[in-house]
C-alpha cells in the first residue's frame, strides 16, 4: 500500500491519540497509510536530514507514494547535533545551563553565532536554499513516480 510522508516541526507531529490531525485526515482522504517524521522546534536541517534518510539512505520511500514537507521558520538553526528541538535562539536568551540538558558552553556557543555570524539576509538566503533544494528533490521524486505535497492540493478537492 502506498504510504504518506509527512516531515517537518510541530505543525505535524503525530499525537497518537488525535484522530482529527491534518496529516491523518489527509492520508484518509488519499486512502493511503500514514508516518509522520516531524518533531517541536527543530530547524529545516533536521526537517531535510530526516527526509533524506528515508528516501536516500534507508531507500523506504517508494512509487506511489506522496511526501508532504512543513517547512519552518528561517530563524532556527541546528546549532546542536544532540539538541535538535533547541533551534531558536529567541527560545535559548535568559535560559540556566542545565536547562534541556543544554551546558552553559552550548549557550554561549549559540550566543557567538548571532552576535558574530546571523544576519537576516543569512537566514533569508537558507531559507531560499533549502527551499530550491527541495525544488530539485520534487523533481527526482517526480520521475521516480512519487508525488510530493503540493500537487495533491492542486489536482483534488478537499
């Protein structure tokens, strides 16, 4: 049977007990199974390394198939590999080391990249490459015969 992906940050976190979430109405609608890998607060980098080891690494998405992506705010950075819901410094200003099992090095790490590094146009330009590196992706799914999100909006009515 064909299955749904969906990825990205709270917006689709699967809640077991939720029937009425977007992503499982959608794979009721499609008629279609359902798996959802998405997590609270992460950036685009984990939202892309997830997808990437299922389609690329793992080989476990297949013709027929749709992927939905939910991309998140511009601002977050996966500043940390073992922390990868802790991706908006706004989130991190005031917190006491320990906090999340964050130390406080990891907090000042993150307070150096925005006092020395972001900008803006930085998180603009990532958000813009992120954005064509999925454009590049929607087309190998494409001749593969995977569908990816934004098509399923266009060729239905919901």
């Amino acid at each position: 049977m064909s299955k749904l992906w969906v990825y990205g940050d709270s917006y689709a976190v699967n809640h077991e007990n939720c029937d009425w979430q977007w992503t499982k109405n959608l794979a009721r609608l499609l008629k279609v199974d359902h798996l959802s890998q998405a997590d609270y607060g992460v950036a685009n980098e984990w939202i892309c390394m997830k997808f990437v080891e299922d389609y690329k690494v793992a080989k476990n998405i297949k013709r027929g198939d749709t992927v939905v992506i939910v991309m998140t705010a511009c601002v977050r950075h996966w500043f940390l590999w073992e922390h990868p819901n802790i991706s908006n410094y706004e989130n991190m200003i005031n917190w006491p080391a320990g906090k999340f099992g964050i130390t406080q090095d990891q907090i000042d790490a993150v307070e150096q990249y925005y006092k020395h590094i972001q900008k803006g146009y930085v998180d603009a330009w990532k958000y813009d490459a992120t954005t064509a590196w999925w454009n590049w992706y929607a087309q190998d799914l494409n001749k593969k015969g995977i569908e990816l999100g934004s098509k399923i909006y266009r060729n239905r009515r919901c």
